[in-house]
C-alpha cells in the first residue's frame, strides 16, 4: 500500500525519528525551532517534504535510508542556483566559494541538480569534446551497444575494487557507475591508479544523469587550473604525505595526538587512510556538503576537512570526555578514527565551519609543499630506482600498466645514464653501440632535429627532465630560424601547451633554457579581484645552461621549507617581454622582437648570471612542447 492515511502517518514517523533523534554526543540534530515542534504545524509539511525526496535523487539511487537534517529555519535564506550561475557568468569566483562554503543545503536539496553539473563543467581544459551525444558514442565503442550488459563490467585497473564505494545505488546504479568508470579509462588511457574516481562518479549519480556524471567526470579529470583527482600511484602517496605535513604544522595538538597513541611511525600508516576518512567514514549529508565545495575548489577542500576530522576527534577524545578515549585504549587509534567519522557527532556545517577556519592554510602553500614532495619522492624513488614508496594498505593487489612499464624502462636507463660519466661518453664516441644503446631507452630525443643542441646535450637535457615528461613525444612548437622574430608569433604557437622547453643559443655561442612548468596562456589569468597576475607556473620550473657551463638550477624551494614571495617568482609575460625567474633579479629576460635579452641572479633559481656580463644577443630560440598520447 503507497498511499492514505496509514502511509502518511508511516512517513510521519519516520520524518520524526529521523530528525528528533541523539547524535553521539548527546544532542538534538539541528531542527526546527521549538515554536515549530507542534504535530498541528509539523505533520503536513514534513510528510510532503519527505514524499517529494524520492524526485531529488536519480532513480538509480535507494533514498530510503539517507537521513535529511533540515536546513536552521532561523538561517539567512538559502541562495538558489541562478545566484551561483550569475556569479560565474561574471567571474566572481571568491563569492561563489564563499556561497557554497556557508550555505548549508540539506542533502535531499534539489539544487544539486544544476549545481554540481555547474560547478564540475567550469573547469573544463579549453575545448572539450562534451557535445551532446559524446558520451553515448564512446559506450558504443567500448562495449558494442547502450544497452546495459546483463554480467558484470570489467572496472580499469586503476579502480581500487575495495573501494568501490557506491552509496545508495540501486543494482543498476552501481552497474551505470562501472559503466561510466570503465568509458572514462577507456578515453583517459593515462589514468594510472585513481581510486577516488569510483566514489566522485557515484555521487553525482545520485544527482544528475549517466551523461551528466561522465562530462563532470572528464571535466575535473582534465582540470588544469585546480587537482581534484590524482592520476598515479606516485602522486597517491603524495596526497597523504602532504596532508601529513600540513596537518603537524597548523594543527599540530591533532597531530601530536594521533602520534602520541601510536607506536613508533605507525601514524603514518594512519594517514594513508586520510581519504577514506571522508569518502569511506563520513556520512551522507556530510559527505555531500563537503563535495559542494570540493566540485568548485577542488583537493584542497579535501585537505582542509581531514585536518578539521583531526581536531574534532582530538576535542572528543580528552580525559573529560572518555567515550572516544576509552574507544582509542579498546581498539586502537586507527578504529577509533573511522568509527568516529562514521558516528560524527556534529553538523556539516561544523565540520566545514572548523575546516576552513583553519588559519595560515594558503593555497600556495599546500601546493608548495605538494609539489616538493613530489619532486623529493620522483628523484629519490622513481629515478634512481628505490622501491621504497609506502604502500597503501588497500593498494598491495596494484595492477601493473604498461605505462608504468615504460615508465620504469625509461627511469632504468636514467639511472644507467646519470651513473656515467662525462669521460665515458666521449670515449664511447658518436659509432659505437653505448650511446646508441642509451638512446634507444629515451627514444623521444632521436625525433628532436635541433639547430642549438647535439645528441650529446640533448641527452644530459633530457636527464634533468621529469620522468613523467620523458614518456612523451618532444614536438618543435616555434623556432626564431622558422617562425621569425615576434613574440606574438610566440604566444600563438607556444601559449596553450604545458610544459614548454626553452632553448636560447647566442650571438657568442652561449646555450642556455629553460623548463617551463605551466601554459604561458596563463600570463592573463585574473585573480579574484579581476587583477591580472604577475607571475605564474611552479616549482617544477628550472634553468639549465649548457654551454659554456653546464648546470641544472632547480627551484631553491626543494632545499628549505619554506621560501619568501620573492622565490616563487617562476614566470611572467606579457605583450613586450618574457621573464623566467624573479626576486632581486631575472633569471632570463626577453624582448618583444626575441632579439635581446639579459641574465641576472635571482632569488627563486639561485643561479649566477647564465652568460658573461649578463646582457645576450639571440642567435636562436626553440621552444618544443610534448605531445598528448604517451609512447607505448
């Protein structure tokens, strides 16, 4: 029976349960306010929300079991989704942020709907394939028709299968989640390890279409400006390391506490879990309130709600309050942790209002620290060939890619090739069969016909490159020889490609360059006061000279923790020069017509003056960019 009175008073009851009842710390869930609570004013309106639930979700979600928490009825007014897009047409990021930050939709909100496709879709990297009717002629390729299959898909091998986490999926929804998953391998081939993929993909199911949830999918995969899913073991462990780092420095008693009941590096091992605090721990309505944020700000979202995870549960865990500190003594810190993600006693709005009230967390700052411990682990681990990464628990079974077999191809020969040295080059000459031997490993640099570099530098070149980087094909974007003297010539060749390769050689021989870590499109990126920024790109920019010094000159961040504004000063242009380099000095500096140029120390690469006397006539500039499809 699905309607009269005995099924209103059955939903009445239910509404009543679910939003009367004691968190775990004791206290009413937020309601309605006490002049509200009357069954005369309380029934009717309650029992129509909760009968209008079910048209919220997709049908391929299981409503039944997610609990609503009502929006404070006292709370300014909940702004709509016409708002959000209003702010959007107009670039005003930092409201939007603001908006989603504070406005505390209630789970079964039916904003969700516009917002998340919204919010996923503005990040889009330039033009996308994202027209109607894409995504259904991608299922048609992979699996030969749109029908559902009746036996299970086969997910990509980066897909952690114990963390196919599907929510409140129906038995279809979950096999549209595959679905959708396994496309995205299929159009993404360079996805590595990404086992966050699943769970993203099955929240946006819950509110939006197959489609819909595949653009978004594609959207935040292909995303540039902002990381909101890593794409390789390696940056895998990054995260929880990073999140690791941060969270001793600014909210160092939580740290201190998970350390002080742990035994000897154990803690480590509790941070690898830092994700799955969220996806796998929190609840629903937390969960999705923390997604609202994250489709618009992207991981650091994530960062900042596993560190307010931490000192919510260190506040729960004090002597005075011993249900959680007898839990931690019972059954170890880890359980602890994830019970208490699973029973959190407070509101999602709490939960966020801690996450970002956590002061002195720049964005800059994360990304610096992220960025140096992908570096330290990629030169440490990955070049010279240490197997000595963390394993994540739920990670042992990794299947092994051909692109990490390439990958290991290229960092072994690497190895071989940083152990030789200069001397040994020379004596094995350009005909013997070491040097070819090498090349045939880093096989990219044999297609790079180049007026300033021979094989021999190129090789050292090519050495000092991200491993990563290696993997891809090297194409001439521009060259003075061909292209002519215009930096707009530049821009137009050069602008949307990331990385880029400078190299400049002299009127006097001297050859000199520099790798370029982000798009030069990005010199006009506004900020969030409609400014345009100075300086752009990261601390994976470096120099390098070869002739008549031959040097690499790495970012001075890798060495210290913390650096002054003046050396993160990476790159700069604008209509009249290029600049690389900055603080107390340009590393190199380029005209409008490329002709002149000067050199000088400064303060973000520590290098000396790349020529003699600092001031250079361009004889010739080549900048090479990398191709999309990795080599297989």
């Amino acid at each position: 029976m699905t309607s009269g009175p005995s099924f209103i008073l059955q939903k009445f009851n239910e509404v009543f349960r679910s939003r009367y009842k004691k968190n775990a710390a004791g206290f009413d869930i937020e309601g309605p306010s006490p002049g509200g609570r009357a069954l005369g004013m309380l029934i009717m309106p309650s029992v129509l929300e909760e009968v209008e639930d079910n048209s919220v979700y997709t049908p391929l979600v299981d409503s039944s079991g997610i609990t609503v928490i009502p929006p404070s009825p006292s709370s300014k007014p909940l702004k709509n989704i016409g708002d959000i897009r209003l702010l959007l047409q107009q670039g005003r990021k930092q409201d939007v942020k603001q908006i989603l930050r504070n406005n505390a939709w209630p789970v079964n909100s039916p904003i969700r709907k516009e917002l998340w496709p919204l919010l996923c879709t503005q990040h889009q990297n330039g033009k996308s394939n994202f027209m109607d009717g894409f995504y259904w002629d991608m299922v048609n390729q992979v699996f030969g028709t749109t029908e559902l299959p009746d036996k299970s898909i086969s997910l990509p091998p980066f897909v952690e299968p114990s963390h196919c986490l599907s929510y409140y999926m129906t038995h279809k929804g979950r096999s549209i989640t595959d679905r959708v998953v396994s496309v995205l391998g299929y159009a993404c081939p360079d996805i590595v390890y990404s086992p966050t993929i699943y769970p993203i993909c099955a929240l946006l199911l819950h509110f939006m279409t197959e489609e819909e949830a595949y653009h978004c999918m594609a959207s935040l995969v292909a995303s540039k400006e902002k990381t909101f899913i890593t794409q390789t073991k390696l940056l895998y462990e990054v995260t929880w390391k990073t999140v690791m780092q941060i969270c001793k420095k600014h909210v160092k008693s939580a740290a201190v506490h998970i350390q002080r009941h742990c035994a000897a590096n154990r803690s480590e091992k509790i941070y690898m879990d830092w994700i799955w605090w969220i996806f796998q721990g929190l609840p629903f309505q937390h969960l999705v309130r923390v997604m609202d944020c994250f489709f618009h700000e992207g991981i650091k979202v994530l960062y900042r709600t596993a560190m307010a995870i931490l000192i919510l549960f260190q506040k729960s865990s004090t002597p005075s309050s011993s249900e959680w500190l007898a839990e931690i003594q019972k059954n170890g810190i880890d359980s602890a942790l994830s019970k208490f993600c699973k029973e959190c006693p407070v509101s999602p709005q709490k939960v966020l209002k801690v996450a970002f009230g956590i002061r002195g967390l720049s964005s800059s700052y994360i990304s610096r620290v992220f960025l140096k411990t992908e570096m330290i682990l990629r030169s440490k681990n990955v070049v010279n060939g240490s197997r000595q990464l963390f394993k994540s628990r739920s990670s042992e079974n990794l299947p092994n890619s051909q692109s990490q077999n390439n990958i290991q191809m290229v960092s072994h020969t690497l190895t071989i090739r940083e152990k030789m040295s200069e001397e040994m080059y020379n004596e094995m000459g350009a005909h013997s069969p070491g040097p070819r031997t090498l090349s045939m490993g880093i096989y990219p640099i044999q297609n790079i016909n180049s007026c300033i570099l021979g094989q021999q530098d190129l090789l050292t070149l090519w050495s000092w490159l991200p491993v990563r980087i290696t993997m891809y094909q090297p194409i001439l974007l521009y060259t003075t020889e061909e292209h002519g003297c215009s930096l707009t010539t530049f821009y137009v060749r050069v602008e949307q490609h990331e990385p880029t390769l400078l190299m400049i050689k002299t009127c006097n021989n001297e050859v000199f360059g520099a790798y370029c870590s982000s798009r030069w499109v990005e010199r006009n990126i506004k900020d969030d006061r409609g400014n345009r920024q100075a300086y752009f790109g990261t601390g994976e920019t470096f120099l390098f000279s070869l002739y008549p010094e031959r040097a690499k000159y790495p970012w001075v961040g890798m060495e210290v923790d913390k650096v002054q504004h003046g050396a993160e000063l990476f790159m700069a242009a604008d209509s009249k020069m290029i600049t690389i380099g900055g603080g107390e000095g340009q590393a190199i500096w380029m005209d409008e017509n490329i002709r002149y140029g000067k050199t000088d120390t400064c303060a973000t690469f520590n290098n000396p003056p790349l020529v003699p006397g600092g001031d250079f006539e361009i004889r010739v500039l080549e900048v090479y960019g990398f191709a999309t499809d990795q080599l297989s």
